[in-house]
C-alpha cells in the first residue's frame, strides 16, 4: 500500500459532489491515498502538469486495468512510438483542419433537426432531448457509425465508462458493459463493407486505410465512443445550466465580452467533465516525500486541478473574466484529448449558439441533478421557453 497520507471518502457522497472532498485533499497534501479507490491521488494541478509527462513513471500501458480489459488496448493505453503511431493514423479524422472543413457543417446540419424536432414544445430535458442526441449525431458522423442510433450511441458510451470506473467491481456493471462493447463490435462489423467500398474521413475509413489490426480499429472506435458521446453531451448540458443560473455571465457572451467557446472551457474548468485519468506506476518514484512502487495505481484528477487554489482566482467559480490559461481539462501531456478540436466546434461554435438563438427565452423549469466524479456532468436538466 502507499505511504502517502490516507483520507477516507464516502463512495457515494464523493460521486455526488468531489469537490470537498478534493478540496480537503489538497489542503491536506499534494498527494493521499484513498482506501476506497485502492488508489493514490495527485490532487494539485502544477504536479498534474509535470508528472502526467513522465511516461516512464506513470505508464498508461495498463494491461489489467478496467479499459484495457473491457474495451481493448486502445491507443490511450499505450504510451512511446506505439501510442504517437496510432495518434498520427487517426489525425485526419481530428484535426482542426478536418473538423473545419468536415465536421462542423455535418454538426450544425444534425443540430438543426434536432432543435427542430423540439419546436412547440415549450419545455424539455436538455440531456435527453438536446445535448444527448445532438451529441451523438456528431459522434456516428465522426466514428462512421453512422447506422447506430442516437439513443443506442448514448447507451454504448453510457456502459463502457461505468464500465471502466467500476472500481467496486459489480457484476451488473461490468454485464452491461460487455453488452455495450458487442453492439459496437456489430455495428462496425456492418460498416466495414460500405467505408472500404467508399472512404471517408471517420475514423473507422482512416484506421482501415492506414492498415491497422482489426483489433486496434475495434479498441479506438470504442474509446472515441467512451469519450466523445458523454463528456460533449454533459458538457453542453453542463455550460447550459452554469449560464442559465449565472445570467451575468450569459448576458457577457450575449454581448460579445465574452465567447460560447469561452463558456464552454470555462464551464470544463469547472466541473471537469473528465475529472480523473489512471496511471500504472511502472518504476519506484518518490513525490513530495512519497514512495511510489511499481504497479501501484496512481489517478491524475484532472477536476482536482482545475480547482487549486494556487492557480486560479477565484476555482469554485463559474467566472467567464477569470484567466483559465493553466486548466488541464483536456490532459497535459502526450494523451491530450485528440477530441479537443471537434469538441470546441460542436459545443462552442455550434450547440450553444444554435440552441440560444432558437430559445432566446430558454430558463430552468426545476432542479439539475449532478453526479459523477471520474466523468461528471448533469444527470437531468429541466428546461422551458415560451
């Protein structure tokens, strides 16, 4: 076990709200141990920055940790020459180039059917009904999965995370994730003919195009759907409720003071849709006084860092003014979120203009419920307009 300073949490109240929890940490030590997680913590963002680029220590080759096993080796689990040949096959389908030229107008298109099929309703779930399905229609486009359903696209991404954060180790969980992974496996499995016959920019056409192990594709798919269904759906369901209960911050975007971009990577700052990325320590590593041992789990909590108090002004706060320079919501070394173009697009240039200019009026009709600390975001959001 870590000789790093134990804090105790309640598994419930922590998935809840972290964020107490989090803040005690770092006001205890840069980094703890926590029982309930068999787990040690870096809490602080500088340490965040520096120790998440020591591949050598904290290996991201974790051959038993929940993803690996669940959904594959994919390429977030790799690290070196195996991890940077795998990022550069699937750069075409991400980049910023390809995002502008290619996904964005697929992005609106599919934005706009959906702000369409809520018109004369007068009121709604936001997650359900908005950033859900406006989430996954990005996500099929970019994945080539483009005969999944919405819903079933929610579904897949929905069992493989509770899936890779299962660190109580429930049965159910980790049923319904394999679940989640064999409907993806068919679902690729019918597209296969139809990409090669016509390539295209999805990341399913550009693995097969660069010739990479069918087992690879399979392993990537799942991880763009892990991540790129949930975390932009509660993101912009998440940066709707921030704006909404903070009208003095919505009315600078209004304005022009500030940009939907801006609400966006402030509101990820805030509530880190990704709070947390496990590491395998690969070789004894002392920190702040510290002994790390080899194959002991380390977690990088990303929401920990966008919090520290050493770092940014005013870290409790939604605050479109502040500086949000040093936020790590994206990663901070070689496993950046290759998704972090298309993400900014999608909510920042797309799903929050679109949805503010069509309800202008858009307020609260009840309570937003939140959960999560490894992913987090908004688990309903009533919403109403005239």
């Amino acid at each position: 076990m870590s000789d790093a300073m134990v804090y105790e949490i309640d598994p419930q109240v922590f998935w809840r709200d972290p964020y107490p929890d989090l803040k005690r940490m770092r006001a205890m030590a840069p980094v703890v141990f926590v029982p309930q997680l068999g787990a040690t913590l870096i809490v602080r963002r500088q340490d965040i920055f520096e120790q998440e680029k020591k591949t050598e220590v904290f290996s991201s080759d974790q051959p038993g940790g929940l993803m690996t096993v669940l959904m594959g080796q994919n390429m977030m689990r790799k690290d070196g020459a195996d991890h940077l040949a795998e990022r550069k096959a699937i750069f075409s389908t991400v980049s910023p180039k390809t995002v502008q030229r290619v996904w964005t107008d697929q992005f609106r298109a599919a934005t706009e059917q959906v702000l369409a099929g809520l018109k004369g309703q007068g009121r709604c779930d936001l997650v359900r009904d908005y950033a859900l399905p406006v989430s996954a229609e990005a996500l099929k486009a970019m994945t080539g999965l483009t005969q999944m359903s919405a819903v079933e696209m929610d579904r897949v991404s929905q069992g493989m995370i509770d899936g890779c954060a299962n660190y109580a180790g429930d049965p159910e969980v980790e049923a319904r994730c394999h679940d989640c992974t064999a409907s993806i496996d068919r679902h690729i499995d019918e597209m296969i003919p139809f990409v090669d016959a016509a390539p295209d920019q999805s990341l399913l056409s550009v693995q097969r195009q660069a010739g990479m192990e069918d087992a690879q594709v399979r392993a990537n798919i799942k991880l763009a759907i892990s991540g790129g269904q949930n975390e932009p759906r509660d993101a912009i369901a998440g940066t709707v409720w921030a704006l909404l209960q903070n009208p003095d911050q919505l009315e600078l975007v209004r304005a022009g003071r500030a940009a939907w971009r801006q609400a966006f990577e402030e509101y990820a700052r805030w509530m880190s849709p990704i709070g947390m990325s496990p590491r395998r320590v690969a070789q004894k590593y002392e920190l702040h006084g510290v002994t790390l041992k080899p194959e002991e789990r380390v977690f990088l909590m990303f929401g920990s860092g966008n919090r520290d108090e050493a770092v940014f002004a005013r870290p409790d706060a939604f605050d479109l003014t502040q500086d949000i320079t040093a936020a790590i919501s994206f990663g901070a070394g070689p496993h950046f979120c290759a998704g972090a173009w298309a993400a900014k697009a999608l909510i920042g240039d797309v799903a929050l203009p679109m949805l503010f200019e069509r309800f202008s009026d858009l307020r609260l009709d009840g309570a937003a419920e939140f959960g999560g600390w490894a992913f987090r975001g908004p688990l309903q959001m009533p919403v109403r307009w005239d």
